[in-house]
C-alpha cells in the first residue's frame, strides 16, 4: 500500500509538508502508522502546479524517498499552490518509474493508495476496456494507472466524479465476472489544477485512512496563537493518508464511501456510489 | 537500435566474452560501429544456463554496462555453456529493467535488436492477440518482449522457426492495416537451454548486422598457433551483432532473412519466410 | 544501523537464508525487531566465496534489499561454503554502491553494523592513520570502510583479532582527543575465506545485538525430526543480528565485549579487549 | 572526460540550452565531438540559481542525462539567470551521486572537465592539504572535488583567481614530487551567483576544448534576422566545452592558459598563472 498527500492553498514550499512536520510525508516512508505496511519505499512522486501557472511538472523517483537528494532539493526551491506527493508501497508490480505516481494526462494528475486485487487476472479485460486512443499513453505496469486510463475513458475531464464512479463500477464488475472478492481497495487524489477530488471507498468497505484539514478559520479560532495557521489562507486545505502532526481537532476522517472536492468558494464532500459505464 | 551476443560451446566465464575481447560487447556499448547507434547505453542484460543445469538465471541492469560493478564481478565468476548478452539503446521506450532483454519465459530466453516501427500506433492490437494467459507475463513496454509473447502465442516451444516467421507475419499484417511501411526490423536470439536459434530479418530486406562465427575446426586449421582455440571445443559458436575482433575468416555474416540453428552435431540456416498465423 | 548475515558450513544456496527463513535477512530490511531502526532499505550486499575457491565475489546494490530482482536471481543460483549479507540502514553517509558491505581486500570481507559516534568530526585523523599504501583502496565515505582499513594497517592479515583491538583502541582514543563520548558501536564480520571472526563490542558496552547459532550435533540431539538439520555439516555456524526463525535453543547471544572464531575444529570465543596500536 | 555549460544572462529555461540546440548538451552526452571520449553517460548535475535569489540547488542523478526524465521536466520548468551544467564521462573513480558535478559550497558552485593525472598516487597528499575545517564536506571520490576543496583552502572567496592558480601551482609541485608528468589537465566554471569564472589550463599546454559566446551586441549586428539573439539581454554569455549549434563567429576559444570573468560590466579575460600557495 502507499501513503499520500494532496496540497491546495496558499503557494508553499514543499518542504513544508514532505519534511517538516512531525510525521511528515518523508517520515511516513520510513514508519507509518495506519497503513498495510510500516515502509513505503517502492518509490516516490510529487506533481505540481508553479505558481505562475503552466502544466503539471512530475518529478518521481524509484528510490526510498527518505534517502532521495533530488527531493531534498527540489522541496526547498518549489513552492506550489497545488501538489501531490506520494510514497509507494508496491503490491506485486516492478519498482520503477513508470509504476511511480502520480499519473500525469494533460493538465491532469492522479494518484491512489490501495490496489486492485487479483489485478493479473482482471488487467487484460480492464486495458481492453481504456478508450485506444488513450491505450498506448500507459506507460507503466500498475493497477493505479489502470484506473486512472479507465476513468478518462469514462468521461474524467468532463464529470469527474460520475467518471470516477464508473471506472469503479466497472472494476467491480470484472472482478466479479472473475470471482474476485472485494476487487477495489482505494484512495485516491486527482486534480485538474484547479479543482482537486479526492475518493475513499473499497468494495468491502473498509477503506484505507484517508484525513482532511479542519478549515483554517475553525482551527484559528481553536488556536489563536499558532503562526502557522495565521500565515495560510482561508482556502488552504491537505489531504492526507496519516495526520502530519497531532494536533487536536485538526483532521477529519473522510467518511467511508464516500468523495470531496476541493475547490474555490466552498469545498463539498458527497457520497461515493459506484455505477457501471 | 541495441547490440547482443549468444554463445553456445565449452563452458566459458562471461568474461572471456563480455570484456575481454578488442571489441567485446562492453566495448560495443561505449563505441559500436555498425549500429544506427555508437552509444548503447539504455540498459544491459545477461542470461545464462548454470554448468549444472537448471532453470536460465538472469541479471539485468538500467545502468550503462560499461559502468556496472557487478556485472564485471559476476562476469569474473559465472561460467556458462549457454548464454546471452545484450546492451540496449532505446528506442523510446523507458529506461527500466522490465524493458531489458533478454526476456524469460520457463526454460526459454530471448533477445532482439531492431524494432516494431510506429510501435505505439500498432501495440494495442498485438498485445490483444496474445495468449490472454500470456498476457499477465508481459512485464515491460517493449516491442521485444511483445514479438517474444507472440511468437509463444503462435507456438515458439513446440516448432520455434515457423512460430517466429508466424509472428513476424502478424506483425507484417497489423502494420499493414495501419499504413506502416517496413514493419519490422529484426536481429534475435532465442534458447531453451539446448538449442540456439538465431534470426536476421526486415521488412525491407536491409536488416541489422549480423555475424556467426566459423567452426572452430576450420579456424584451427587456419590459426593453428591460436591458443584461444585450441582450449574451445568443437561445438562452440558465437553469434554477435557485430564481431568481437579482428581476425580474418573468424566472422561470416548471417545472410539476409535467414535463421540458423545451433544445436549438438551440424548446426544450421535456412532461408526465413514470415508467414500468417 | 544495519542487520547482517554471516554463514560457514556445508555450501548451501544464498536463498536458504536470505529469502526463505520466516524471519530472514530480507524480511529484516523490511521490519527489523532488534535494531535501533526497524527498516534496513538504504543499500544491501552479499559476499561469497565460491565452491570451488578463487576470490570472494561481490554484488552490492543501493536499493532496498527486497525489491531487488537480481539479489533473488542471484540467489537461487549461488552456492557457497561461506558468505557475509547485509542490509544498510545509514547512519548519514550518501546510498551509494561504494558504501555497502561487505568490503573486500584481496581475499578479505568485512561488514559492520554500528558506528563511529561524530565521525565526521574525527574522520580525518582516522584517515590519516591508514597505511598510505592502503588509502587510496577507500572507495566509500563511510566509518565501517575507515574502520576496515585502519584494522588493515594494525595487522589484520597476521593477527586478526589483535589488529581489531589495535583500531578499536585507537578510535576510542581519538574519539576521547576530540571529546566524543562513547566513540565506537559495533558489531563485525569478516573473514580471510577459510576463518570467520565475528565482534560485539561497543565503547558503553551496550552493543548492538548479535546471536550465533547452536552447534549442529546439539541442535540436532534436541531436535530429532527437523530435516533441515540433517542436511546441513557439523561444522555449520550462522552469525546474525536477529535469529532468522524461532526454534528455542537454536540461538546464543553473542556475549557483550566479545569475539568468536569460526574455523575448521572447534569454534572459539574470547573477550575483545581494545588496546592501543 | 566530460562536457559542461555554463550561463550567465537573462532568466531562461534551463530547456533552451540543454536540450533544444542542435548539438545541444544532452546531445554532447550521446556524440560529443571534440572530447577524448565521444560517450558522456557516467552522471550529470545541474546547480542553478532562482530567479528570486537564494542559494544553488543542485540536481545530479547517476544515469546518462540522455535518458533521465526528471531531468527533462526539470529543465521545462525551471527558469534561471545563472546555471552550470555538466555531463559526465568518467575517468575511473565510480558513477555515484557524491562524483557528480557541480559541487557547492554555500553560495558557490563548481565544476571539472579533465584530471588530476595518476590522481590515486597523489591523491592523500593533496586532502591533507585541505583546511581540516573543509575535509569532512568532501563527499565523493573525485579528483575534481578535491581541487574545489583546495581552491576553498587557498582563498577562493577572497581571490577567486589567485586561489585557483595556487591550487593549481600546489597540485602540480605534489604530482612532480611523485613523477607524474603533466599532472593538471582542466577546463573550470565556478560561481558565487553573482560572477562567474571560468579557466583552460593544462600542465602540457594542450587543454580541453573551451568556448565563450560572442558578445550579443556583435552578434546581433551580424544576423540582425536572428529572433533568438533579439529576445537576450546585452550581459548574456553562455561558456562552453562544444559549441552549440553551428552559427559563424559566434563562438571564441578561450585562450590556452587563460580564464574569464563574466559579470556586471565588461567581461574579462587574463592569463592563468600557477602559483604556489
């Protein structure tokens, strides 16, 4: 499994959130504490946004990310209003950087935690399925870019939501046809670098962690003299697998099932209900 | 474009073959000289038979092999009857080790040189005839690992030469219905550990170099100072993309669109005929 | 910190230790239970010598241990009578191929779990100590490389244990001129090929773990029907930094400020006594 | 050997020069046509400073930058108005991250085409020379960092130029006092981020190739057309080991035995003179 986080707000550093925190990104690579697996080390990825606009940049590694100079780096000299990062955990497939999230199509990025099961067995009906126009940008070997070629196919860049919804219906579905058991697991982040969307749900419903930030006003109000709350926006919202710092009140569980999209004005959280295409 | 090397004969260290020679194949990799490429720098693999049988073990690396450590250890160490040597210069696929050759399937290995031009454009429909138990096993991107899953498909274990002329038909076939000129270019090596076969193909009949080397009793007689072949026995053959070093009458192209089989008693070459499958 | 592996006895396959035990080698990069870090995944090497003699043969490699395909390949084909395995967990120095363990001297291996506490801050004067002739075979950065080498200078080849005290004894000694507290933790391995030294010893006499295995005709009295102890010599000796499998009475400590001989006979444990060179 | 770059001017992406010219660096990695090796796959580095100021960022990975594709989304994003690029062929120490070019210390940034001759026979004389204070940031192996490190030594911040000629004048007097011939073969960029220096030297007086840009103003006068040399800035200059593209007049050799200074103002050229420290 893997561990992930998604960043929109006021333009920050990297940094910030991949090494700084307590239990930082970085820090999850070598101890998580909710995941399948205490090391996620399969590899590692950021996509980002400049802040000056421009399509997404990737810079993704095969390496541990806690032992990685290039990140250390790149993390103090970018700032973004707008990133994800993830650390890997392989379930089956090859360490490499095409397996490397997140996924880039256009202006779009995805990224996910969780697998598809018995992925071997259900692959060469789901890869039929992508649209073939887009069936020679899969690049790597993973589940993860499976689903994310899937819901293009199903509409991703014009219903995002509903795409996604199929893309898992439709999973489910060959999983059945296949006698797999609860063929989903998943969390998943993708963002259009305007809006972000982010999805918890697993066929058995007993979905990966997944934790949202309290909105800055609330947590201002809850704690007045933190500076670092004073110098973020009031839009600034993270995402992540594990909470980065134990702060009391800080993160909320996305409830099970179900999907958030965070966006200007006011952010939404809805049901996740997966329909076939 | 990439350059490789198959031996059969005494067992031999990898060695002798992979850094010895004036233009061994380590050589090749930092200068080649009849390649569309001087560089083959993309990645390297080995593939050998143990002296005591066994399954093929293989060692593969992203690096250049003119910079790997552990390949000129194990270079130092491995003795083989049988093996497989190949440098690769991509051809725009990734850098990864799934895409490094040769590729394994039971007790068969093969290599290639060349390429499936416009492979993008044709890959969906190849990877479709595949053998859908086969297609789990298809790890990387290439077009090598592609032909070898093919020509499996098309039955590699059961008449080797007719599934090989099978899959360059079909391959001919698909490349043609998407207005490819020239579909395939093609120098490969393929084992089962006893036997060695050997191809040299294009669609435009001007096909990759190739060169097998004289029997070792006609060298003999015209080097009979030769130390190096006194020590080899009767039944060693080398086929490389391009000679190892000069020595006259030592190298004998492998014709245009042929085959040769290497085997116990007469090894052979026959004329090579793509056909449909 | 760092886990580690060392084995004499009859010539086994690389696999039987290092994949197969429920607690092996490589599920001890992954989730170490003894060791100041749980994850051992910067870097990882194994050195053998091989059945039938010649140098000790190394492959190292700077990703983690368990994702590497051709450590797996590598060990199901490797047999040998005697080899050293690690698994690098840094303490700051770069992953790079040049600091993995084992480090190798004509016919000698060394490994090192531990450190030299504030060994930037000392290692110039240890450097300067190495035999001149010897300091340009420093390839790495590391204080286990130093250490190798400093034992070197004092006499390795001809009186192995007094030559580890002699450069135990001295970087205490330096350590104290710089006013490092506590200068050495360690556990070591190393071997000419024909004997095997094993070390614990650190400067507060709390040393990281190291247990060896029970001699064979014991284990073999107490347990009659394991098959796994039929097979293996008389004279077979594991040394690790975690038992491998949970088998009561299979395991010894290593005692604190100690060292062992492996070698043909009985086996030997003294008390480590660092002295000045 | 190796290949490097080296601009000063207005803000560019690093895109334009080191993929985008015909014979552009990356291209230099592949067929580099004026170097002793025509192959440059042994590591690459890119250090650049921010449009916004700040220190150097380093980015060095230990493929062919050919086939690195950090490197290539990297250098589409990153915009700078003083960066040096090298690529690198190694000559003997190993392709690791800690050998690659540029080197930093704080603010300065430094880079090596060439050799310390029989560098392993001189090589602990020249670090004992290196202020004690310095010796643990030497993080690799290489002749080149070395010379950074006694460049520190003898007063580079303070002098840029005399400091390089007593390195220089130093390792020449070492290398003679152990026979080596010719011990110095160099061409150098370093920078504080404000000026930058460059240096063609060679103990034999038969340095590697250099070349400096002609002076924008010249050169607009020449192809008044050339839409380029419209858009950069009268400060802009770009120092070289191959010229970048084919443009008459627009590359100057600099002269055997000589460095530049490029900063605010007039640039500068003056001879180098070794010298001992």
């Amino acid at each position: 499994m893997c561990r992930w986080l998604a960043y929109s707000g006021s333009p920050i550093l990297l940094d910030e959130l991949l090494y700084k925190p307590r239990h930082s990104l970085i820090d999850q690579s070598l101890h998580a504490r909710l995941g399948v697996e205490t090391t996620n080390g399969d590899g590692f990825g950021v996509g980002w946004y400049a802040v000056d606009g421009g399509p997404p940049v990737l810079f993704r590694g095969t390496g541990p990310a806690w032992s990685d100079p290039n990140l250390r780096e790149l993390a103090s000299t970018v700032s973004s209003p707008l990133f994800l990062a993830h650390i890997r955990a392989s379930t089956g497939t090859p360490v490499q950087q095409t397996n490397c999230h997140p996924f880039r199509h256009g202006r779009w990025l995805w990224m996910h935690n969780g697998a598809i099961r018995d992925f071997s067995r259900v692959k060469r009906d789901l890869v039929l399925a992508v649209n073939p126009e887009l069936y020679p940008n899969i690049a790597g070997s993973t589940d993860s870019e499976v689903m994310f070629h899937l819901a293009l196919t199903f509409g991703l860049q014009d219903d995002p939501v509903a795409a996604v919804e199929r893309m898992v219906g439709f999973v489910e579905s060959v999983g059945q046809q296949h006698g797999v058991q609860h063929p989903v697991q998943m969390t998943v982040a993708m963002t259009d670098g305007e809006r972000m969307w982010v999805f918890r749900y697993s066929s058995e419903h007993e979905s990966r962690s997944l934790y949202f930030s309290t909105a800055v006003s609330t947590l201002r109000a809850m704690y007045p003299d933190n500076e670092n709350l004073r110098r973020v926006s009031d839009e600034t919202r993270i995402v992540v697998s594990e909470p980065l710092v134990e702060l009391v009140g800080a993160w909320q569980p996305v409830p099970e099932s179900s999907y958030g999209v965070i966006q200007k004005g006011a952010d939404r959280l809805g049901t996740f209900r997966p329909s076939l295409p």
